[in-house]
C-alpha cells in the first residue's frame, strides 16, 4: 500500500500540532489513515548548551533572527530532495497562496513545512535549501505555526477520500475564479427574511444561473482583484 500524503512540520512547538488538524474533518482523515502528520523539534538541532537557535541581526535592528545551521540540520533532517516533496517556508513576504497552488501540493507525496519565528529567518538558508516561502494573507502572526495548520488543512480537504461528496467541492470559492454564491436553509422565513423565490421553484437551471450571477456580483464587489482576473480569462 503506498504511503498517505504527508506534512512534516518544522517548529520550535511541536506540542501546537495536531492542533485543529486533530479534529472534524483533518482529524478523522487522519485517523483513518488518509493523511499523515510529522513534527520536527527545531531546538533539537541545536547545538548550545542552551539549545539556542537565534541570534540577533548582522546590521543590527530589533528583535532576533532563526540561524541558518540551526534550521539547515532540522530540515536535512528529514527532507530527501526527492521530486515529490516541496519545502515551504511560512512567511509574511512570501507569494499569497491560492487553491491552484493547494491543488499542486496535493498531487505530491509529501509537503515539507518550515514555521519561522522571531523577525525571520537567515536568507542564506533560504537560498540553500530552496525554500518556497509561501503567505496565506497581508498581515503577520506571531509564528508559522497557524500559518502551518491553514496550509494543511486546505490541502487535506482535497485529498482523495476525505470528503465523501467531492463534486461539492467543485463549486467552492476559487475553484472557476469567482467567490461562491450564497446560501439558505430551513427556516423559510426567519426575523422576516425569506428565501429567494428561485431557489424554491424546482428549477434546476434557474437556480444554476441564479448562483452564478450571485457568484459573479459577490466577487465583482469584494474582491475587484479576482473579477479582473476572471474577466480577463472570459474574453
């Protein structure tokens, strides 16, 4: 039996994972085998007497810096450099992640996760290693490790057999380019408001061109960057 598709967490918490990857959907995937999840101490590839693994910045300038041997023994550690694993490094620089991106790393075997702490880490190991530093939005977290569990979460979702009615899955924000369309259920009435009339008419394609106007108008008046984009891929 071949092996599941597998993350291998680099961090200096270990003890943040599973996390929410342990629970609803993630977590009786993992449990099933479908997936699997790895965690390597960073610390652990220290070799001071205190298991330093920062240090402050040549040039000076706040807060302190991951050192490059420190971080180059933990991901030689584990990474093999094979074709079918991908070394990422979570950070706030990096290229935004999208679901063409997701779907890419689900295709192979293993996702190899670097979670940076302090004010970064030390572009050489970056450059050396070939990282990929990925950010799943404009704003900064306190470490990659939240960043880690988003990351994983979205590519586990994917993966074949998780999700027992995957054509839903085709329908989904990002999938053709728009925002996903809105939803209801029961009630019918609630504090006044009714459901749109089409969705109860029974007809199969006006609700079909209902949920891709919608679709259309929610991505054209909250994100103008992806109505360009499908705009541009339209004509």
């Amino acid at each position: 039996m071949a092996a599941p598709w597998t993350a291998t967490i680099l961090t200096l918490f270990p003890e943040m994972f599973p996390g929410p990857l342990g629970a609803s959907l993630p977590g009786h995937a993992l449990n099933s085998g479908l997936w699997a999840l790895e965690t390597v101490d960073i610390r652990q590839y220290a070799c001071s007497k205190h298991r330093t693994v920062d240090d402050a910045p040549f040039g000076g300038g706040n807060g302190m810096v991951m050192r490059p041997d420190v971080l180059a023994r933990a991901i030689d550690s584990t990474a093999t450099g094979g074709e079918d694993e991908t070394l990422i490094l979570l950070t706030p620089r990096g290229a935004p992640l999208t679901q063409q991106r997701v779907r890419q790393f689900c295709r192979q075997r293993r996702l190899i996760v670097v979670c940076g702490r302090f004010e970064g880490v030390d572009e050489r190991v970056v450059q050396a290693r070939g990282l990929e530093e990925i950010s799943i939005g404009d704003y900064v977290l306190s470490g990659g490790e939240p960043a880690a569990i988003v990351l994983v979460d979205a590519c586990v979702r994917l993966l074949e057999g998780v999700v027992h009615a995957p054509e839903g899955l085709l329908d989904e924000s990002f999938e053709t380019g728009l925002l996903e369309y809105p939803h209801y259920t029961r009630p019918g009435t609630w504090e006044g408001r009714t459901v749109p009339e089409v969705l109860l008419s029974g007809h199969h394609g006006k609700v079909r061109q209902w949920r891709h106007d919608k679709a259309e108008q929610t991505t054209r008046e909250r994100r103008p960057d992806l109505w360009s984009r499908y705009r541009a891929t339209r004509e």
